[in-house]
C-alpha cells in the first residue's frame, strides 16, 4: 500500500501537539535557589552544555556531509531528529527514573509523572539525541522521513529504559557514555539496517566528491574540539571534571596519530582515506568516554586513544565490507567503526579500570563514582563484572529494539532504489544540481523512476 506523501506532516503535526500537551500537563522549571553557589553551578555548566549543543547540531550533521547528493537531507534531518528527541526524550527519561526511585522509596509522595527541568535534564536530552544521531548514521541515505521519524519515536523509549537500568540498577560509571549513548545507538542501527534488507551492491550514489568530504571534516573537527565537555558534561565535581577533561584531549590527539599511521598503512599505495581521516579520527573520545574521569593516569588514556585509532580504521577497512556483503547490514556512516567497536573497547576498559584502580587513589569521590563499592556491597572485581555486563545488556536491548523498529519501518514506503542517498527524492534541488546521469536507453535515473512511479 503507497502511503500519501501528506502523512508525515500530519503525523510530525500530530505528535507535537501531544508533546506540547504533556508539557503543558506535566513539566516546569526547577526551582533553584538565589545563591552564589547555585550561579557558580550554573556558570560552570552551561558552557558544557553548550558545547554538547553544538556538537548535536553541528558536529554530527556535517559530519554526515559526505554523500555526493544527500548532504540537504544530512544536515536538515539532523535538525528533526535532534528536535524532536530532545522534547521527548526529556519526558521519557524522567518518567522512566522517576518511576523506579518512586517504587524504591527514595520519591516520596511526589507524583512521578512531575517534572521538573534544569541544565542537566537539557544535556541528557542532548545525550539521548546522540544516540539517536549515531542510529540515523547507519541509515543515511536510506529511510524516508516518515520511517526516521518513527525510529526516533522508538528509540527514545528503549533509550530510556536501557540508560535506566544501567545506571539504577547496574550502577555503572559511564561519565561518557561510551555504552549507554555510543553502543546503543550504533547496534539499534545497525539492527534497523538489517531489517531494511540492503542488496549488498555499491549504490553509484553512495560516494563523495572534492567539496562534500572537506564539509564532513568540518563536522569531524566540531567534534574532536568539543568532545572533551561531551565526557565531562555530566560531572560537577571540579576533580573528576579535570581528570575527564585530560583524559579526553590526550585520547583525541594520540588517535589522530595513528589514524594517519593506520590509513597509510592499509593502502596500497600508502595514501590516506578521507573516511578514516573524518572518522577514526575522534574514535578515542568514544574509546575513552567509560573512564574518562578514571584514575587512568595520562599514559592510559594516550594507549586507548592510540589503539581505538587503529581499531577503528580495520573496522572501515576489512569489517565494514563483510558486514555489507556476507551479513547483508549496510552501515552507510560506518558507526560501527566509529562508535560501535571503541564502545565495547571502552567498555573493556571500564572493567579493568574498576577492578584494578585501588580506592585510595581516589579520596572521598571513590563512593559517587562507585556507590555499591563505597558502601561495601560489591568488591572491585565485582564492580569490573558490572561494567562489562552493562554492554551486554545495553547490546541487547539494542538489538532487540532495533529489530523491532525495522519491522515496523518494513510496513513504511522507502526510497525507491534509483533515489537512494539523493535529495531529490524530498527536497527541492536546484536544477543544476540533479542528477543528468544518462542510461543507454536515453533516460535519466530520476526519469526512469518517475516512468516507474507513473506505470503503477
């Protein structure tokens, strides 16, 4: 059944309001009291935020600039999935939290549902929008704007149940969100990918040109600078806020090194790769996003930066490849590499630092970074156990979710197979700009489709 090109208006208008109706019922501003410490909290997280902000709506949407025609539908959608998260991933996230301290006894008589906003609730609607990003990565080019917004509805609901187990239940440390953000929002789509049944063939719209891959590194550079603030946003103790700050930037820069290094390596000719270069080169700041606010020392954080650089160029190399051909899951913006593999990295060693980082290095913050060790009811080793079975769970429910999504996307129109990875298909492009592609037969790729399109 063709479903009219006016349903996902109707069905974006729709939604909204029910958003604009659950805040009018549910949602208020957190009551913050008029004192020097409260501004000097809000003085040091804003910036934070702000950055994370701009990596939402800038570093990841150029980043995916890099497709010859689709860099209108990168950008743009960006903007809506982010938006759109952002309003309901608050509500979600904190009904999930709410409702479980409610049945422990920690809420009182308040009703769940209430909520009350401030700085930290705005960054980890931000965080969940990551997620989310990273997903629409495996799927660019791919799904029409009905089905990317309906995996953006769904997503935020599994999201939040994950994170919520994770972090009241599981008791992680994950101050980066390497696991919660980055490996589940790469398996969720890559999941998806492999219900949407990609044919395995190269798509001839599927590459880049000069202009398109100089966009997508600046996304890459937004990124690389602001990444620092994305694994030190949630913290407000100035200690690990500094630790997580170094950690970060020595990563990043140690990556960069051997991402060079690898991509030269792995060519023939001993050229660089452009994919790896706008890539591989910020896998570090995921890599080392569990621990970032670790006692990991500087040297630590420099070897994972370096070996999540070289891990995430073989991925694009030799994984990706086989992943499209033999398993018939196309990951457009190889989130595999970049965010999937340094994320169980990162969980590695998150569980090795639990487990092995004795409690006196770290004074009186051990108990806030690890409560369950603090108050005695699980050894380090214990500790590590929970923070390598939080990627299993995470991957799990990741799957499973976006399984269930790509079902679902099945039931929705696609792009036709001619339009893929093209703007035409649902934006207004300048003539110049459209394809003039001529086949044997005389006609264009955008004619044949529309002859198609016609017959029907």
């Amino acid at each position: 059944m063709k479903i009219p090109k006016l349903t996902f208006g109707v069905v974006l208008f729709c939604f909204q309001v029910l958003l604009l109706a659950l805040y009018a019922k549910y949602v208020n501003y957190q009551t913050i009291p008029s004192t020097v410490t409260s501004s000097v909290n809000f003085a040091q997280t804003y910036p934070k935020f702000q950055d994370v902000h701009v990596m939402i709506f800038v570093g990841f949407a150029f980043l995916m600039t890099f497709l010859k025609k689709y860099s209108f539908g990168a950008v743009s959608y960006n903007l809506l999935i982010a938006s759109v998260v952002i309003q309901w991933s608050i509500l979600l996230n904190q009904w999930i939290k709410q409702r479980v301290l409610k049945e422990e006894g920690h809420y009182g008589d308040k009703d769940p549902l209430e909520i009350n906003l401030g700085l930290m609730e705005l960054m980890t609607a931000d965080f969940t929008a990551a997620a989310v990003l990273i997903t629409f990565g495996a799927l660019l080019g791919k799904a029409s704007r009905l089905q990317l917004l309906c995996v953006a509805i769904v997503e935020c609901i599994f999201f939040a149940i994950n994170e919520t187990i994770l972090v009241e239940y599981l008791r992680i440390s994950d101050v980066g969100g390497s696991i919660v953000v980055h490996l589940f929002g790469a398996y969720f789509g890559l999941s998806v990918a492999f219900m949407l049944r990609n044919s395995g063939d190269e798509h001839t719209n599927e590459s880049s040109v000069y202009h398109s891959d100089v966009f997508a590194m600046v996304g890459t550079l937004f990124l690389w600078v602001f990444w620092p603030s994305f694994n030190a946003g949630p913290l407000t103790d100035p200690v690990r806020q500094n630790r997580a700050v170094i950690n970060t930037y020595l990563a990043l820069a140690a990556c960069v090194a051997t991402t060079f290094m690898a991509s030269s390596w792995v060519d023939k000719r001993f050229k660089l790769n452009m994919v790896h270069l706008q890539n591989a080169t910020i896998a570090g700041g995921v890599a080392v996003g569990t621990s970032a606010d670790l006692m990991i020392r500087p040297w630590g954080a420099i070897l994972i930066g370096m070996l999540a650089g070289i891990l995430s160029v073989i991925g694009y190399t030799y994984i990706t490849p086989f992943l499209n051909k033999k398993l018939r899951i196309h990951d457009t913006c190889g989130v595999h590499n970049l965010h999937g593999m340094p994320a169980i990295f990162a969980a590695i060693c998150g569980a090795i630092a639990a487990a092995s980082i004795k409690i006196t290095d770290y004074g009186n913050e051990f108990a806030d970074i690890y409560p369950k060790v603090g108050s005695g009811d699980r050894t380090r080793g214990e500790q590590g156990g929970f923070q390598f079975a939080a990627a299993v769970v995470t991957f799990a429910i990741a799957v499973f979710g976006g399984l269930l999504t790509g079902a679902v996307l099945r039931c929705l129109d696609s792009p036709d197979e001619l339009l893929l990875y093209d703007d035409d298909n649902e934006f207004e492009v300048p003539d110049q700009f459209i394809s003039i592609k001529t086949e044997s037969n005389g006609t264009s790729d955008k004619q044949q489709y529309h002859m198609h399109e016609q017959a029907a």
